[in-house]
C-alpha cells in the first residue's frame, strides 16, 4: 500500500509539474496576443490616416469664385 501512495503521489506531482508549466505557457501566449492585438490596432490607425490622405488628394481642389465684371 505504501509504495501504492509513493507511485501516486510522483504521478500526482509530475502532472503538477506540467500543469504549472502548461500555465506559464498560456501566459506568455496571452501576452503575445495582446501585444500583437496592439500592433495590429497601431497598423489599423495608420492605415486609416494613409485612406484618408489618399482621399484629400484625389478630391479635386475647389474652383475659386469668378471675379465679377466689375473689378477688372
């Protein structure tokens, strides 16, 4: 019964082990997604700043007024 309980309880210590390591692991992968979730964020604002650009360029400038007949 004895070496029973010394064999489950190495067994029981073992999975510890590699759940805790399992757990590091899905913390550094949290981090990574959130840091890439930043990038991607950064990305998302300057791709909107560059559409936006595009458009004022491409938006013809507007005519100015006539001058009337008067004023030359």
């Amino acid at each position: 019964m004895g070496e029973q309980q010394k064999s489950v309880g190495n067994t029981i210590n073992t999975v510890g082990t590699k759940v805790d390591t399992m757990a590091d692991e899905f913390r550094g992968i949290k981090e990574s997604i959130a840091d890439l979730s930043a990038r991607m964020a950064k990305l998302d604002a300057k791709m909107t700043d560059l559409n936006n650009v595009v458009r004022t360029i491409n938006t013809p400038p507007v005519a100015p007024p006539p001058v009337p007949a008067r004023a030359r």
